[in-house]
C-alpha cells in the first residue's frame, strides 16, 4: 500500500514553479498525469480554502454569511491562517488562528488593564436575571453562575425572539457598548430602539462568541443623555445564546459589559433565550422562535475620535451571530453581516460608518439559527492607540494558492521580507514555514500570534501553546518561541496592551516573539478531538516537517488522484458566441479543482458520537452545519448529489455517506435537519449503475422507501419554526416524481414487486396533483410554485410564484401534459438571452439548472441546453467560486448562498461533461450527441472496468471503447445518430459482468449467495506458472528486512488495482491502487523466513501481471539509541500513513489513528486513497 509521504524531498522551499508565484516544490509528475501545481491560482479571484479527504480539519474556511471573497476574508497584511474543525458533529470556526507580524522588540507599554477607571453607564452581569428586560413570546432566558442562556422555544411564533431592556445613560460619558458571549448555538443579533418605528441594526446575525464591542455614539449619533432600549434576539429554531455581560462604559477603557451584574440591561428578542452566568451572557434561539433567529440590543454612546473601536468577546460560538449598528439617520451599518466563529473581535467604527466625534447609537447583537447558542464575555469600545504602535502588517504582500500549499511573500514597513507556504500534514496538522530573506531592522522583531478562544496553556521549555476549547482541542509548537504575551483583541495587540503575560481569560490573542537570530522559521499546529497530549504530539511533528517534504507529500497524492478522474477532450464553450475571455486552460483548471473540491469535502467518521460513517458534507470550508444530527454537516439537497459525482473516484466513499445519511432517516420517513428537494432515490441508482454493488443498493432499501412516501406526505421546505403542514411546493413535487422513477428501478433490481406497484400509484398521484395544483389552465405561464390551503396569495411565501429554474425543471418529468410542457417552454423563453449573463437567467442553483437542462434535451432543445449549460459554466468561472448559487450583476456574476459548496462544483464538473457528450444523470453510462461536440470522455470507472466515450455531432457517431466495452464494432461505435439524441451504453456490449456471483439479484434461488456474503478469497497464482518468461515488468529492491515496507515497481498498471503476494509460501501483502509513478507500497510480514522469495503481482482479477524476486534479510543489530525528539527539518517528519484500498470492489475501511511514531517526534496518520480506475 503506498505511503503518501514513501519520498522525501529537500527541505528548502522553492520559488517559482509555476508562473502565478512561489507555489514551491520541484515535485516530479509523470508526463500525461496532471500536475497539481497546474492549478496553482494567484491574484484576487484565488480560492484559500484547503483539506484533504477524510480529514477533520480545513485551512481557512469561508464565512459564507458574508458578502466577501475566500480572498478577501482569508488574506491580507498579518498573513492571517484560519482554520476550521469538525468534532462532535459541531463545526468550529478558528479565524487568524495564525499571523505574523512586524513590532517593536521588548514587552507591550501597556501591561495591566485597570478596570476601575472606566465608567459604567449602564451593566448587567446576569447575576440573576432583571425584570426590566422584556422577553418576547418564543424566547425563552435563564441565568445560571452570572450567565444569561437565551433559548428560541419550540412554539416561539417568530424564529427570533428577542429580550429588550430600556435604559437611560448619558452617552458623551458611557458611549461604548460591550457584549460578552461565551457561547452561541444558532445565531444572534443585537438591535437598539429609541422609540422609533424601526430598530436600529448593531448586529446582524451571527454565530461568533466572544467579546463584541460597539460604538453607540458612532453608530445612532446620539450624544447626552438618552433613553433607549437594547435588544438582544436570539435566532434559528434551536438557538441558544449565551450572554456574559452588556454593559455601557466610558471611554477610559470604553465601553464595557463584562455581564457581571445580577440584571440583564438587554432587551431580548422574541424567541431568545438568555442566561447570565459567570460573567457571560448565553444567548439561545429557543425552539418556539417562529424564524429562527433573534437580537440582544441596548443603545451606547461614545466619543469616536478617542475610541473608534468597537469590540465583541465571544468565548463560545454554536451557530450564526451579526452585529449591526445604527444612529438613527438612515440604514443600519453593518460591521458583521454574519459570523460562526468564536473570539474577540473587533470594528473599526468609523471607517465602516464615516463617523466621528461624540456619537449615539444603537447596538445590534443577533442569534441566528435554530439552537443558535452564543456565549458574550464581553462588549468593548477602546482605543486603538493606546501606546505605540507595537506590532503591524506587512506593506505588501502576496498569497498563492494549490492543492499542495498556500504560499505567501511579504515585506513590511521596518524592512523585514519573509517567504512561505502553509500545508497541511497528514489529517490533523499544518506545517507553516518562511525564510527571513530581511532581517528586522534596529530594535525590530517579528511576532508570530494567534486568535483563540479556550482554555490556554503554556510550555515555554517545549515552545508549545495550547488552545483546549469546547469541542476541540489545539496546540501550536514554534520551536525557540520567546516573550509570550496575552492580548484581549487584535486592536490590543497592535496598540501593545492591555497585556499579559498569563491568559486572563478564555478568548483572546496570544504573541510570541521570533528569535532574531532566525534565518528560517517552522511552526506547526495539531489538532484533536479531545487530547491535548494528542493535538501537542501533532503540532511538533508538524513543525518537523520542511515544507518542502509536506508538499511533496501533497503533490504525489493530487496527482494520483487525479490520474483516476474521467478525463475530458474538449474544454472549450461550445453554443456561445462570447467565452467571457475565459481560455480551454482555465475551463480544465477549474474542471480538475472541482474534483479537488469533491474529494477533500469527504469528512471521516465520528466515533465520539457514536456515527460510524463518512461524510460528504455541504462544503467542509464553509462550515455549514445544521444537518441531521449525526451528521450535521451535509445537507441532504447537496450531500446527495455530491456522492453521485464522488461514485467516479471514490465508489465506497460514496456509498458510505449514502448509507450513513439514510441510517439517519427516523421509522416515520423523516430525515431530520433541513427538509429540502433531494435526489435520494437517483443517488442509489447512480451508486448501483456505477459500481454493480447490489448489496450495497439493499443496505438502505427500506429507509430510502420510508423517505421517498414520508416526502410525498410532506413536500415542503422544512426548518426550524417553519413548518407549514398544508404547504405544496412544486420543486419538492417535480424532484419527487422523478426521484421515484429511480425508486422504481432499484425495486425491480432488488425485486420487491410489490413496492413497484406502491410507487407507480404515488407516482401517478404525484404528476395527478402538479397537474391541478400549480396550474389553473394547461396554458399559465407561469404555472405557480406553492400551495397553501386556505391561503390562495401563498402570504406566507409572499406570494404563490417562484424563479424560473425552480418552475422549468417540471420539463424533465416523465409523463408531463402536452400543454403544460409547452407552457413551461414558453416561460422559459421569456427568460432566455443567449447573449446575456447566465443566458439571461438568475438565481442559478445545480439541482433545478440542470433539472431544466435535461428537460430542454427531453423536448428536442439541445442547442438551447447546450447555450443555457456553456453560460453558466463560463459565469460560475468568472465568479471565482464553486457557490450553492450564483445571481448576474452588471459587475459581473455573484455566488451568494452556502460557499464552498456542492453545487457549484457539480456544475462545472456536468457541464463540461454534456459539453463532451456525456451524461451522468440516468446511472449508467449515457452518451449525448451534443451539437458541435467532438470531445469524448476517457478514463470512467464503470463497475470496476474503463469506459470511454466520444462523440462526434458532424459525422452523427458515438464511440464507446474501453475494456468496460465488448470488443466489436457494432459495440464500438454507434453511426447515423441525431445530433441531441441520448445513446445508452448497450447492455449485450458491457464487457464484464459487476457480480458473476449472482447472475439475477432478484432470483430467490436460494442458490445465489446472500447480498451481504463477502467476495471470495483471493487466489495466489500457482508456482509452477511463475516462469522467466511471464515476470513482466515487476521491479523490486534486491533485498528486505522483515518489517520493512518496499516500494513495488509496476509500470504498466499506473492508476490500477492490484494484489502482491510474497511467495513461496504465497502471503497476499496488500491490495491496493497503483500509484501514477508506478508503485504501490508492500510491508515485508515480521514472520518471513529468511532467505529466497518472489514478489507476485495480480491483477484484481487474479490475472498475473508479473514477477521479482527477492532476499529477505535479517535487521543489523544496532547498539545506538533513537533520537525521539527529531531535530527540525530532519528525516523524523511527520508522514502521511498508508493510504487504504477502496474503489471498485474495495472494501478496506482504516480508522482515523494515531501511531507510536507520535512518541519519536513524527506522525504517521491514516489517510486514505482509493481506486480511482479499476480496469487495465
């Protein structure tokens, strides 16, 4: 089984590569494979986000709440690092959990904070909770050890609910508003009320704990003494917010609220609610919250020009926080549009406001999401000049990204340049790594810091720092690290205090001075689920790591994954007149870094929830969360479609996460978490055609029938509060219907007859009831969307009509009344503009796209689709992300919604796919006669086998070939084909049979083997055939120890399955795919006899492919010891463990793990690797 890391390369890091900057790394890549580097991306459209498959961790994840780029949240002057977690089926956000930055040498000026010289207008520390907050229906508050817990309860009318609390302060004195949230879950929000008609918005809905402080008098314009009322909602139907403290404070240290005192000065929104405990306040959106989200709010006043500042301590963040302010003369201004993440953080008031001056204003602290539950330590107004400037960005600087490695350059104002590059380190682990090319000037240094928010610990002897916070553990080893230095905020850090020399609380800044002395610098950091000592072995491995040799790691796997992904012929546009500028190159960039994207959204499973199996989740950097419990990471629209795609490179990786999101689905059919129009019932089918695993297709049979007649009863959106019995939704209807063609072919598969007739009837009373539902006459256009009975206006949708792909979709629905599809053509019409961004179409989201798509082909439109497919493929490009949707702008294209996520990827990927004459939709292998299409597709692993297609529209031919393809002409190629036909893969022309154990699955000929029967044994090839004239192209080392781990060489099965034996006494050493280099990784047993054998190596047929031999040897006796420590940029690295064996006919599951080389300063982590083609 080959070793990820099986080649350590120098540990310098290399500038240069590739043409977009220093994306280092002389890294090898056989001719004809693709080189990940390729895909190197700089400039402002660059994507940040990094992972890899089956890993917890991810390198800065996307705040999708705001309206910013990947590259614009994840860059800039500190050379911030995020990094995001998933444990506990929780998802943790660490923003700027690394920087680096340049500062005056010695300690911070200002090292103690004195609490005693601020004055405090106003201050609820939630000793008890005060009868002057006024909690709307729905929320729900309790104060437990100077907590305030707001909760959103099951019968809130409103998803959020809101406690609110008059206060009167003169804000000239007290202008600063500060909220401390330990903990969220949901989202909250914070509003402020002067008696006005309208609210004024101090924080929109967010997710993030901490402290937050606000500018009252920046954000209202208020000024003396006011009278207002503070409004603190909890929002989301299960959000739960945590609140510390609010206060209103003076401008000697701003304003504070600590939440240290017994009342809440808060008004809390409907559905909220709040708990006050140790100086916390816990803002929860309760389950009756009718929206799911609400606010906290409470008015401040302050002197802009001495204290711009305005800064939030979150300790604790589960769910979606925003912050907004307002002084009363217009909008609402927001500082945080929204935000999962925990920490302190801070606002620059007037460069978000243009304010200045004394100014009142309201603050805004909102909960947003069911169980939204945000924990507030603290609100804060201070100044950003208290003292020197202490630390500071770099003056210029640049980011580059790859799937290997985030690079970066800088040089700052003191003179100091710095090169690198992040990259990840096995699973749990990232090496950051940067040459000093100029020292700091005279009295200059630079400090490298980070954000947290936990319980903080310090080995100064080790140079490790350690975050303990409430769902993960991490710790950051920066060997040498000296004059350790605790900040509140950023804003502190950089004006050099209040400062610490001891972590003061659990949310804040730690900063850690670099030897000047340095010329290279190499942090790592390591995460677990719930082990210190686990994440700090983690971190020092990682930080023995060159990156250079993390890299290369890196490089090797992308490059042989994919190796193994179906490979396109034509990239470029076809059926636009305008490519948008964009070359075929950037089109195969963009197609393979949506694999990229694919793969790495793989999550592993979570035993400490007890849920067993991997997951496919919405998009791992966005941190989307609020799935079925168990695995709240996929939503069930994308994570259904992502395993369709998934089942091309990693068959048993989908099928995992098939299996275990219907192992969620409850006795009455429902699958908790968001209901949404999935295609459950085409995955399973796509699942089956692809692989032949009819065992697999019977595991979740009956939970996926429950599921499909639960959403017949219930086609509607569902969460949270919003929850409308009578409610019809025709996207859930169409998705339904032609969900449940798929459902019927699983069941003649599985033969369960009578589930076929049960189907057939829901069917019918499906397309029965779109027929009279939606449509007045056979001739509306358009035909409306919801049905409410009882409410013939659809008052709670706003109105009974929706967008155009939502509507248009119905095309592709079997059965569909004459009339009626004409109708929907006809709408479609009044929309399409091929010359137009996304051919004059908007609210572009895969599902109900490429649903309309199949639906132009359906009805003979395949000039139309293919323009409509190329559109949005080039717009989806342009916009720089792979998005849940994507809006036209006269700037361009906008992805709005969940980013990462599914969906954007799966489109590019289908429509390059149509635009080369294949189609993945119906399950089996399908060619389209696309007009002007010469392309083809090569390398698909069709039950275990590759299959090639091509299509060429001038002649009318399709191709078929490939060993997946019986070798004969009229198999081969398919002639005289209309151009918008759609040519099945003729079943007499498959080439192999996927079970030829069980010739009909759905004969009862107790004969056939039982579905859940593992295959048979493997068969080691005879000694007596092993001649010299078959040993092939089989290479191995002369000689091994026993224990030892060989590379074997097999040249002519680069990308495929194979067994190796050792022989004489035949041993099968692993199963596994060869690498693109030609090698898979075999361990020599600790029991081999000295002496003679021969390496054996199979096809996963059992078919020789050849043969080596070689002397196993014994191990020379060592008198030295081990070093255990491993010496920084040394041979002790941390390595990526053995990649275990999937794909077609995989079966090997390997458990996350850590190994005992942890304890000799190196890592050897699980990570997997699968089949990526089958065949030969």
């Amino acid at each position: 089984m080959r070793r990820l890391s099986g080649v350590l390369v120098s540990g310098v890091l290399a500038a240069g590569v590739v043409a977009v900057g220093p994306v280092g790394g002389a890294v090898a890549v056989p001719e004809g494979v693709v080189d990940p580097l390729e895909l190197a991306l700089s400039g402002p459209d660059q994507q940040r986000s990094m992972s890899v498959p089956e890993s917890r961790l991810v390198l800065n994840p996307q705040n999708f709440y705001l309206a910013e780029s990947e590259f614009e949240q994840s860059t800039g002057p500190s050379m911030p690092l995020g990094a995001g977690y998933y444990a506990y089926d929780e998802a943790v956000t660490m923003p700027r959990f690394l920087e680096l930055y340049e500062g005056v040498s010695g300690e911070p000026p200002v090292l103690a904070d004195d609490p005693d010289a601020i004055e405090i207008g106003f201050a609820d520390e939630f000793e008890e909770l005060s009868q002057e907050w006024v909690l709307e229906p729905g929320l729900g508050v309790t104060v437990d050890d100077g907590v305030a817990l707001l909760e959103v309860l099951p019968d809130s009318p409103v998803p959020w609910p809101a406690m609110a609390r008059e206060i009167t302060v003169d804000v000239d004195v007290t202008p600063v508003l500060r909220v401390a949230l330990p903990s969220v879950s949901g989202q909250w929000a914070l509003k402020l009320n002067d008696g006005g008609a309208v609210d004024i918005d101090v924080q929109p809905g967010s997710s993030a704990g901490g402290v937050h402080s606000f500018d009252i008098a920046a954000l209202t314009g208020w000024s003396g003494e006011q009278t207002f009322s503070i409004k603190l909602f909890a929002v989301g139907g299960d959000a739960s917010i945590a609140v510390e403290s609010v206060r209103v404070q003076g401008q000697q240290a701003g304003f504070v609220d600590n939440f240290s005192s017994e009342t809440l000065e808060w008004d809390v929104g409907q559905g909220l609610e709040t708990v006050l405990a140790d100086g916390t306040l816990r803002i929860t959106v309760g389950p009756d919250s009718a929206h799911g989200f609400g606010a906290v709010q409470r008015g401040v006043d302050v002197d802009l020009d001495a204290f711009p500042v305005l800064r939030l301590a979150l300790p604790s963040v589960d769910g979606d926080w925003a912050l907004k302010v307002n002084n009363g003369s217009g909008d609402d201004v927001d500082l945080e549009p929204g935000s999962n993440a925990s920490g302190v953080f801070s606002f620059d008031v007037p460069a978000a406001t243009g304010w200045s001056g004394s100014q009142s204003f309201t603050i805004k602290l909102f909960a947003v999401g069911g169980g939204a539950e945000i924990v507030v330590d603290s609100v804060r107004l201070v100044s950003a000049s208290q003292g020197q400037e202490w630390v500071r960005g770099a003056a210029e600087y640049e980011n580059f990204w790859s799937p290997a490695s985030l690079d970066f350059s800088a040089t700052y104002p003191g003179g100091a340049a710095v090169s690198g590059a992040d990259a990840m380190v096995g699973l749990d682990s990232v090496v950051r790594e940067f040459e000093i090319d100029q020292a700091p000037g005279e009295g200059e240094v630079l400090r490298v810091a980070g954000s947290f928010v936990g319980a903080v610990e310090v080995d100064a002897d080790a140079g490790v720092i350690t975050v303990a916070g409430d769902h993960v553990r991490y710790a950051v080893a920066i060997p040498g690290m000296e004059d350790v230095y605790f900040f509140e905020s950023i804003e502190e850090l950089e004006a050099g205090g209040p400062a610490s020399s001891e972590p003061t609380s659990r949310m804040g800044v730690w900063a850690a001075a670099v030897p000047e002395s340095a010329s290279q610098v190499r942090i790592g950091a390591g995460f677990s689920v719930d082990d210190n000592a686990q994440a700090v072995a983690r971190a020092q491995a990682a930080a023995a790591t060159p990156i250079a040799d993390a890299r290369a790691e890196l490089v090797s796997f992308w490059a042989d994954a994919l190796a193994g992904v179906p490979h396109p012929q034509d990239f470029s546009l076809l059926g636009v007149a305008d490519d948008g500028g964009l070359s075929d190159d950037q089109v195969r960039s963009a197609y393979y870094r949506a694999f990229v994207a694919l793969y790495s959204n793989v999550l592993p499973p979570q035993p400490e929830t007890g849920f067993a199996y991997r997951t496919v989740a919405t998009g791992k950097p966005s941190m989307w969360n609020h799935g079925a419990p168990g695995a709240q990471s996929a939503a069930a629209w994308e994570s259904f479609i992502g395993v369709q795609f998934l089942a091309y490179v990693d068959p048993e990786a989908a099928w995992d996460s098939f299996n275990g999101l219907m192992s969620l689905v409850d006795e009455d059919g429902s699958l908790a978490g968001e209901s949404l129009p999935s295609r459950k019932a085409q995955a399973a089918w796509v699942l089956y055609a692809m692989t032949g695993q009819s065992q697999e297709l019977a595991y979740s049979y009956d939970a996926l029938i429950r599921l499909l007649q639960w959403q017949a009863d219930n086609p509607r959106w569902i969460y949270g509060a919003y929850d409308n019995p009578g409610e019809r939704d025709s996207e859930f209807v169409t998705t339904l219907i032609i969900d449940i063609d798929y459902g019927i072919q699983i069941a003649e598969v599985l033969g369960h007859d009578d589930d076929i007739d049960m189907l057939n009837d829901l069917r019918e009373e499906l397309l029965t009831g779109y027929h009279h539902h939606y449509w007045d006459t056979p001739h509306d256009v358009p035909p409306r969307q919801y049905l409410f009975p009882g409410d013939p206006d659809c008052s709670v949708r706003g109105g009974c009509y929706g967008n155009l792909f939502q509507t248009t979709m119905a095309l592709h629905v079997d059965g569909l009344e004459e009339q009626r599809a004409d109708a929907l053509l006809a709408f479609f019409d009044s929309v399409y503009d091929p010359a137009a961004q996304f051919a004059g179409t908007a609210d572009v989201k895969y599902p109900n796209m490429s649903y309309t798509v199949y639906g132009l082909l359906d009805h003979g439109r395949s000039q139309d689709a293919q323009t409509l497919t190329s559109a949005v493929l080039r717009e989806i490009i342009g916009s720089g992300s792979f998005a849940e949707a994507y809006d036209p702008s006269e700037d361009g294209p906008v992805p709005v919604g969940v980013r990462p996520s599914i969906f954007g990827l799966a489109t590019v990927i289908d429509a390059v796919w149509l635009n080369n004459g294949y189609r993945m939709d119906l399950g089996d292998p399908h060619a389209l006669l696309a007009p002007a299409a010469t392309g083809g597709l090569h390398g698909i692993t069709y039950r275990g086998q590759t299959l090639n297609t091509e299509v060429n529209a001038a002649a009318g031919e399709v191709t078929f070939s490939g060993p997946a393809v019986a070798a004969t002409e009229e198999c081969n190629t398919i002639t005289g084909v209309q151009v918008g036909t759609t040519i099945a893969l003729p079943t007499q022309c498959e080439g192999t049979d996927p079970d030829p154990t069980d010739p009909d699955p759905t004969d009862p000929d107790p004969t056939d083997p039982d579905p859940t029967d593992p295959p048979g044994e493997p068969v080691a090839t005879p000694d007596e055939e092993l001649g010299e004239d078959v040993r092939g192209d089989v290479s191995v080392p002369e000689s091994a120890e026993r224990g030892e781990t060989i590379d074997v060489t097999v040249p002519s099965a680069s990308g495929e399955q194979v067994r190796v034996w050792l022989h004489s006494d035949p041993v099968l050493l692993t199963t596994g795919d060869v690498s693109a280099d030609g090698t898979i990784a075999a361990t020599i047993p600790e029991g081999a006899t000295l002496g003679d054998h021969r390496i054996v190596v199979q096809w996963a047929d059992g078919e020789l492919i050849g043969w080596a031999p070689i002397e196993i040897v014994a191990a020379p006796v060592s008198g030295g010891g081990v070093d255990g420590a491993g010496a920084a940029g040394g041979d002790a690295a941390g390595k990526y463990g053995a990649l275990p064996n999937t794909g077609a006919g995989g079966s090997t599951h390997l458990a996350l793990a850590a190994i005992t080389a942890m304890l000799l300063g190196g890592l050897i982590l699980a990570v997997r690797h699968r089949a990526l083609t089958a065949g030969r």
